[in-house]
C-alpha cells in the first residue's frame, strides 16, 4: 500500500489466489502511519463479489486512503472502483464504524463485518427530553391532554406508498414553540432537524415536536437517550445520522454547527432506498425526490417560509397537486389534502387553537383558561362535548357519561384513572414507559423493560410471562410464550425478516429483491412469489397452485387493474371534483364490460 505502511491482515475464509486469501470490501489492515490500528478496505469492484463482498484489488483503497500496490499477477479483475465506505484519514475506522458511518447499501453488513475487528466503544447517554410524547399522552374530548391541557390535533396530508414510502404528517400543540414548513406551532416529519450547543450537545427536534437531546463530545458521534430509545445519533459531525429503531430508516442532515441548526437533508433504508431534500436559495424547502422516480415539489407564494402547495410529479412525467395550504398570517387556516380531505382552523391572539371543522362538517370548538388550558370543549351536533377542571397533579373531566378523575406524575403521565362508575386504573412509569397497570379488580399486568428500552417481558395477572428477546440491532429475534413454546425471528444483514420458525418447527421463508420488495414467501415447501414494476408496484402474485393475479397502482398507491387468474380484468377510474374532493373511485368497468359509476 503506497510506501509499503502496512499490509492486508485478513481475507477471505475460502477463496484463495496463488495461495493467498482474497481480499474483500470490510477486510482489514495494518497502518503504521495511524498507530497500526486496523483500517478496512473500503474500495471495491462493482461488479465482482467473493463471499457477497466486493473483490478488492490493486489501486483499491483503504478508510484511511492508503492504496493496495501488490496482488496476484495470474488474476485478472476487471477495473471498476466503487466506494462503499467513507476514507478520512481524521477519524479512526473505530470511531467511523462506532459513528454509523460505514452506510449505503452495505452498511449493515459491513457494520457487523467489522464489529468484531475494531475496539469497542459504548456510546454516550443522555436523558434530556423536552416536551410531551404524544403516544403516552391520556386524551379525551377530540382530544385534549388531560394533564397539560393542551389541545392536540395530528393529521397526515399526504401518504405515498413503497418499501419506503413517503409521508407528510403535522402535529399541533397549544404550547408548542414549534414553527416550520406549516407556520407558528405545528411540527411536521419534513421539519425534523438537530441542533448544536456547547460543543457537545446535540438536539434532534423530532416530528412531534420534542427536543431529544444527546452527548457528542467528539467528532464521531454515537449517543442514546434513556427515556427515548428509539432514536439513535450515529455518523460525524459533517454528517450527523439519525437512526431510528422503529421504522429502521435513517434521518441524514446537515453539518452541525456549534449554535446553529442543521436541516434535513435524506431519508434512507438499508435497502438503498432514499428521499432527498433540496433547498432554494433562502434556505426553504424546495423538493422531494423519491427514488422509486417521482417527485414532489413544494410551493410558496413570494418570500413567505409557510407552503402553499405540493405538487406530485410521478415517473411518466403526469403531475398532480396533493395539497394546498391556507394561512391567517403566520397560522395555518386551510387545508385542502387531495388524499385526506379539507380541515379549517382558527385561533386566538395567542395562537391557540379555538375551533377546527373537516370536510364532513365536524365543528368542534375550544374554550380555555389564562394559561392556555382547555377549559371547555363542543360541536355544533353536541359531540366531543365536555368541562375541564384543574387541581395540581389532577384534572377533572365532566361530559356525557359522567365525571372522570385523573392524577398524573411530574412527566404529565396519568398515574390513576377512575372512570363515572368508580372504576379505578393506576398506572406505574419509569423512564416515560408503562412498568404497569393495575385496573379495578386489582389485577396487575407488568411490563419489562431492559436497559435498552425494549420490551422484554408481560407478566399477566394471571402469573402467564411472555418473555421477547433481540439481537444487538434491536430486532425481535424470539417470543417465548407462556408455556415456554419460542417463536423465532431470523434476519439478513440488512435486518430484514427471513425465517420466522412456529414453535412447531414449521418455518416460513422471505426473500426480498434489491431494494428491499418481497420477492417470495415459502410455508412448508409452498412458495408465493411477487413481482414488482421499476416503482417498486405489485405486478403480479402467483400462488403454490400456480394461480396468478395481476395488479397495477398509480403512484399514490390507488389499485388502477386487477385480472383474476382466468385473465377477466377489472379497471378502475379515479376523478376528483366537487362531489369527490379526495379522488375516490369515480368508475369500475367489469370484465364483461359493465360499468358502475359512483355517485
């Protein structure tokens, strides 16, 4: 390698040339210009695999920079370079691996190929949350937080299927300091950022709203949160990762800067598949670009920061507006969602929400308190009607059925619930997740949890243990049920599901193509196989008896034709108008030729 400063140490288990093991792509070697610590080959063919990793040869590349000068002169390998991990010579290939660098379509894979050749690090913990997790909120009265007060209003606008599919959803809370694409307190998945402070503080303020904060006092970043597991900060600070557990996506994002934020720039999977941002020239939002090939395109009306529109333009070059968004200055007032409906908002001088009606004429009003608590709720037809009344640690609410009473903890989690007959619920938390909960009959359900945050027992009221176990990724890799029966969870390096064995010993088998589509599915020798179109589309499934049905979808994932296994095809139509805002089925034509219209 250049100078001769080290030489390959490891290599393929069973491909030799000219008696020496054949290099790969997260093999290894010696640098005595960085300390002789172990630096993978990052450089490989594109088109030459050996163990399913790319053939390294000379003028390949190491993490450090260093190049491959000797190999075996009877091999001859063809002469494509591609680069499927990062070179930086100022970061250690531990720290890189450590961080989540080692990403793409072979990040999985080379992450668990190195884990065992690099030194160890644990990663940095933090427990710093700022605002409420929507999901362990207690609502009530289309809804309320029956803790802070606060009313809470989620929707989504937009929604593309896919192996990745692609989302546009926006949450308000009355005490929200958010502001982003959608105005003054409202959080969307599409505003998600992290910000730099102190030099070694990271905040991700995620799609609720919430500022999670990690630790990250070097370059290469690595760092939990206890009370929020599911997101792990990963990558460095030139190129800040978040990943997250839930969904197994990674959000990439700016470079950090000390004091400054750091905008949302791609969306992958482990798949290679991936959305990315583009921003205009004031730094606004411009576009999405989806590799399943489409588009969307994001509008404003002159220097405004607040959308207007967005515009879908698919694979075939057809366009089609998704949304349109109205303002009462600096407040979203209108929502036109050609997928999810029309939604009318109004406020108060403080911005607090104080009525929203939909396109089926709900109307609900808010009254609230000098604090921005909802002290009142209604609609026009009488539902969602009720009072709030507020003590410290405990919230009355009176409506139709009756008065219900909750007591609450210092995180605004509900501790105790007595419903208008009596009927008590108490609940325990820790670290903002359910330990238990014990209903009326003073029957305990228990929940376990390891250090990790995952699930990891269910003790019922009857004695009956359901006990869930994972791998270091996170996975679910078995469920042991009460009497001891496991069911079993298998994964490939891109942590997709492969085998699920029954406590039987029955084993149901998935294999995925490229991009991560589920090409078969095989249950007791049986095989189910699906093709897809270049987005990614169903096309076709046929069955173990040879039956095939055909599909096609457009692009917002509206079923366009089936043909059943007798070849009879149906068609449908779609047409948005007055009567049909959201584009619903507007046609069927039959096989035989009938045609239903909708009215």
């Amino acid at each position: 390698m250049g100078s001769n400063c080290g030489k390959i140490t490891s290599g393929s288990g069973n491909v030799t040339f000219e008696g020496k093991a054949a290099a790969r792509v997260t093999d290894v070697a010696s640098c005595s210009k960085h300390s002789n610590s172990p630096e993978p080959l990052v450089e490989g063919s594109k088109t030459i695999t050996i163990n399913g990793l790319p053939l390294v040869r000379i003028g390949h590349s190491t993490h450090c920079s260093a190049k491959v000068n000797s190999g075996r002169k009877s091999v001859w390998v063809d002469r494509t370079t591609g680069q499927f991990g990062p070179k930086n010579p100022e970061l250690t290939a531990g720290e890189e691996f450590f961080a989540g660098l080692l990403g793409g379509l072979l990040g999985a894979k080379l992450g668990g190929m190195l884990r065992d050749a690099l030194p160890k690090r644990e990663p940095t913990e933090s427990a710093e949350v700022s605002g409420k997790k929507d999901e362990a909120s207690t609502c009530k009265e289309d809804p309320v937080d029956v803790a802070t007060g606060e009313m809470v209003d989620i929707r989504t606008d937009i929604s593309i299927p896919g192996v990745l599919p692609l989302q546009l959803t926006r949450r308000y809370r009355t005490r929200s300091e958010d502001s982003g694409l959608l105005g003054l307190k409202w959080s969307t998945n599409w505003s998600q950022r992290l910000s730099f402070h102190d030099g070694h503080l990271v905040r991700f303020h995620n799609a609720g709203g919430r500022a999670i904060t990690f630790i990250a006092p070097e370059a290469g970043l690595d760092g939990i949160n206890l009370r929020e597991p599911r997101y792990r900060l990963i990558g460095k600070r030139d190129e800040p990762r978040i990943l997250d557990h839930e969904t197994r996506q990674v959000l990439v994002f700016a470079p950090l800067v000390d004091g400054g934020t750091s905008r949302l720039e791609r969306i992958e999977d482990l798949s290679g598949n991936a959305v990315s941002s583009s921003y205009d020239r004031d730094a606004r939002l411009a576009g999405l670009a989806h590799t399943d090939g489409y588009r969307l395109e994001i509008r404003y009306h002159g220097v405004k920061r607040e959308v207007d529109q967005i515009v879908l333009h698919d694979a075939s070059g057809k366009s089609q507006t998704l949304v349109n968004y109205g303002y009462g200055g600096t407040m979203l007032s209108h929502v036109a969602s050609f997928q999810h409906g029309h939604f009318h908002y109004t406020y108060d001088q403080n911005g607090w929400m104080t009525g929203w009606r939909d396109t089926d004429q709900t109307d609900v009003r808010y009254l609230y308190d000098e604090t921005g608590r909802v002290i009142e709720t209604g609609t026009r037809q009488g539902y969602h009607t009720g009072r709030f009344i507020y003590d410290d640690g405990r919230t009355r609410v009176i409506d139709g059925d009756g008065e219900w009473v909750y007591e609450y903890n210092a995180d605004g989690l509900v501790t105790v619930e007595i419903n208008p007959l009596g009927d008590t619920t108490q609940r325990e938390w820790g670290l903002g997740r359910l330990l238990s909960q014990t209903d009326a009959l003073d029957r305990r359900t228990e929940f376990h949890h390891d250090e990790r945050g995952n699930l990891i027992a269910v003790l019922e009221p009857t004695g009956n243990t359901t006990r869930f176990e994972y791998d270091d990724n996170r996975l679910l890799t078995a469920v042991v049920l009460p009497g001891g029966a496991r069911v079993k969870f298998d994964y490939d390096h891109l942590q997709r599901l492969t085998e699920r064995t029954a406590p039987d010993g029955t084993v149901r088998r998935y294999r995925y193509g490229e991009r991560g589509e589920l090409l078969r599915v095989v249950n007791r020798n049986l095989e189910t196989r699906h093709d897809y179109d270049a987005q990614l589309r169903l096309i076709a499934s046929r069955l173990p008896t040879g039956a095939q049905f055909s599909t096609a979808f457009d692009v917002l994932g509206r079923l366009v034709e089936e043909a059943d296994p007798d070849g009879n095809v149906t068609r449908y139509e779609y047409a948005a108008g007055p009567d049909n805002p959201r584009g619903a089925v507007s046609q069927v034509t039959q096989a035989d030729g009938t045609v239903a219209r909708a009215r």
